[in-house]
C-alpha cells in the first residue's frame, strides 16, 4: 500500500511526539494507576486531537482515515491513546446533531483542548449491552432535567469537563419502538460534581483511567439536549461506526508493536546456540500475526475509506473492530510466549501491553454482539435477542 505525502507526514509526526513518551514513562504511570495528562497535553497542543473537529471550529478537518493513521501510530509507538482517544471521536454527536449555538460554544474549545470532552455515558450496571434497557432518567422540568441513574465503565471522566450522556426520557412502555425515548445530553461536569453528580474510580488490570457515575437529582439545564428529544439512540448508533474504526486502528498499531518487538527479541535471543527466531516454532507464530494484522490493517483503511465517502460502514466498521482486535490479541500473545520468561518482566513492556490489549475484544462492544450484528443485519439469519 503507498500512501500519500500527507499521511506519511503524521505519521512522522505522531511518532516524533511518542518517542518523548518512552517506555519508563507508562510503565511509572501504570504502576501508580496515574492519568498520562502529559501525553494527553502534547497531543492536545499538537492538534493531533482535534484531526476530525473542521476548521471553521479551529480543527483540522481531516479525513475519518488520517484520523485513523494518527491512533495507530500512537499505539505502534508503544503508547496508549486511550487516556485520549474519546477527545477525538465524541465530539461526532455534537457535530452532526447539535444546534449551531451549542457547536459554537463547544467545539472551538474541544479543538483547543481548553475543553475536554471524553467522558461518554453510556454503560449501566444492571443493563449491559442491551442499551435500550438502561435505566437513567432525565426529567424535564421548566427550564431543566432532573437527572437520576447509575453509569458504570464511564472512562476519562475525572479528566474531562463534559460528558455525553444517554438517559431516559420517555419510559420504554410509553414509545412504540423501544429505540426511540432515550435523549442524548452534552453535561457540563464542571457545575455538576458535587451537585448531584458523583464520581468513583474503577481500578482495572490496566491503566485506564475508568468510573462509575452516580447521578442523584442532579439538574443540567435544558439546553444540554442535543438534537431532539427522544432520538439519542439513533445519534449515538452514527457515531459508533467512527469510535469503531478508530479503535481497530488502535488495535491494528497494538499489532505492529508486539510483532516488531517480537521480531526483534527472536533475531536478538541466542539459545542452544542459534538465534530463537531461526526456529520455524517461533518464526511461524510471528508471521502468522503478520498476516492477520495486515489484513485487518486492510479492512480499518476499507472502512475509513466508506465512512469518509459519506456512506454507511456499518458492516465495514464492524468486520474492521473484530478483526484487528483478534489480531492484536494475538499478537500479544504471541509476544509474551516469544519472549518467554521475559515477557512477564515489567520493563520490557510487554505484559503492560498485553494487559492493554486485551480490553478490545470486550469494549467498546464485544466480538459476541458484533458477529450478532453481521448475522442479522449482513447475512439476514434470524434475529436472535
Ligand atoms: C475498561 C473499560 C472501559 C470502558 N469505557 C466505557 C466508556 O467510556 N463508556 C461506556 O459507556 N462504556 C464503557 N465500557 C463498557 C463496555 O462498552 C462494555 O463493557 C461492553 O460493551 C460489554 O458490556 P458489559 O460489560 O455490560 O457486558 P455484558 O453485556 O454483561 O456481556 C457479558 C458477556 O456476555 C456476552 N453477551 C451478552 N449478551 C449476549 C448475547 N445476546 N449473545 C451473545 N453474547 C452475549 C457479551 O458479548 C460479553 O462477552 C468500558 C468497559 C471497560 C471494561
């Protein structure tokens, strides 16, 4: 594949930023369960995180595809956009549903980053992924809602001022469809910590910086609505097919590093005499990875490809998240039993990666709903929940 100028230079780009975060950097952050708000700053200051913000707003307005280049290389440089990637990908929603006001007051901030807008409110503890069961009400009171519920997996959100949130507005026995009565909100937390709004973190196996909510009462001005009242499911599900591709680019960088680490350690190893990779036991696994992670790469560049044409890459986006995130499990797997004893030490970096790897597979939607999804909506066999 041949790329352009222009995706060539971010590239470059994204990897002279990351090699100021080597590896003692995360491994620090890691073990502290410490926020990398360095990393997220340079990125910010960079304008790497306001790629798909358009320029009219003070972003660069760049393609869905070079947005995607951007979080690969982050992840192939053995960093984790993670701690970031929401600030990117959220401000979707607001883009394409919200009012000219909110855009205005919003998005110049976002593109700056003296807004952070990566906390997305949508997991809840009792419904999992069946979102249309969730279970947070927003209420509507003269000039406010009156927001009451539980969120859970609400990541970023002691780093970030403004959460999207997807509550209740109608109750689902009022809605001839149970898809319509949710209602997105663009929450200022800045107001709301404190007053109605409660935040406590999730220690994970790795460093992910994740919450759950609590929302008691808490009153957030009528004007948070974005859009319609009643259609934020339909808003959320757009954005998705972005958030999609962009972490299988993720996944797809998460890839290259375990196979180039791998690679390197197995031409570096000497046992019984001979380099480990001079053994087809070791080499195969490497180049098996290889391949999947190409294709996978393949089908993430497919799916930028439609979704910047304007077009529905619901399959795309879709067959993209599972396909790079097997492939980056695999390759982290791959990693650990090449490196053997070592792949289990703290300072080569690979069991912090492997534990960061593992998470694509569950979230943001897990490969069992996915291949729901193809059955049903691509294959048309019957649905079965
Ligand atoms: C670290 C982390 C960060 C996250 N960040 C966010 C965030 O910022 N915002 C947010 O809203 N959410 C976030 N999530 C939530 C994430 O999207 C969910 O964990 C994920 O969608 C799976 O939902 P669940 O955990 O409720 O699993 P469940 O729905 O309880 O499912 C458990 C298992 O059962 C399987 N399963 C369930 N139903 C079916 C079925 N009908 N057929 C076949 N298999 C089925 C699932 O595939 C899964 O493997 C995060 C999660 C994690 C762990």
């Amino acid at each position: 594949m041949t790329e352009s100028d222009d995706i060539a230079e971010i590239r470059r780009a994204v990897r002279s930023l990351c090699a100021e975060f080597p590896g003692e950097y995360w491994r620090a952050k890691d073990r502290e369960r410490a926020y990398p708000g360095e990393f997220v700053d340079a990125l910010t200051k960079a304008g790497f995180l306001a790629a798909l913000i358009p320029e009219e707003f003070g972003g660069s307005g760049l393609k869905l595809d070079a947005a995607a280049v951007i979080m690969e290389e982050i992840q192939s440089s053995g960093c984790n956009g993670a701690s970031a990637h929401a600030q990117m990908y959220i401000m979707n929603t607001l883009l394409r549903y919200g009012s000219a006001g909110q855009k205005a007051q919003y998005l110049p901030g976002i593109a700056d980053g003296s807004l952070r807008l990566q906390a997305f409110g949508v997991s809840e503890p009792t419904s999992g992924t069946d979102t249309l069961s969730l279970r947070t009400v927003a209420v509507r009171d003269g000039d406010h809602y009156v927001v009451n519920g539980q969120k859970i997996w609400t990541s970023r959100a002691e780093h970030s001022d403004l959460m999207l949130l997807l509550a209740r507005t109608t109750p689902r026995d009022e809605v001839k469809s149970k898809t319509e009565g949710l209602s997105i909100f663009l929450v200022d937390m800045r107001e709301a910590v404190g007053s109605g709004l409660t935040i406590k973190p999730i220690r994970t196996m790795m460093n992910h910086s994740t919450t759950e909510v609590f929302f008691d009462e808490l009153r957030i001005p009528a004007s948070s609505l974005i859009g319609e009242e009643g259609k934020g499911f339909r808003y959320i599900l757009s954005g998705m097919n972005a958030e999609r591709i962009l972490i299988a680019a993720e996944c797809v960088g998460d890839a290259k590093w375990f196979i180039e680490k791998a690679t390197d350690y197995a031409k570096d190893r000497s046992v019984f005499a001979r380099p480990i990779g001079q053994n087809q036991g070791v080499q195969f696994p490497i180049a098996r990875c290889y391949a999947q992670m190409r294709a996978a790469e393949l089908m993430v560049h497919h799916a930028a490809a439609v979704y910047d044409r304007g077009g529905n890459p619901g399959e795309e986006a879709n067959m993209a998240k599972l396909l790079a995130s097997e492939a980056s499990w695999a390759a982290a797997d791959m990693c650990v039993q090449t490196h053997g004893g070592f792949g289990f030490a703290e300072e080569y970096d690979v069991e912090r990666k492997f534990r960061e790897a593992r998470l694509y597979t569950v979230a943001p939607i897990s490969t069992n709903l996915i291949l729901s999804y193809l059955a049903e909506h691509v294959l048309g066999l019957p649905r079965s929940y």
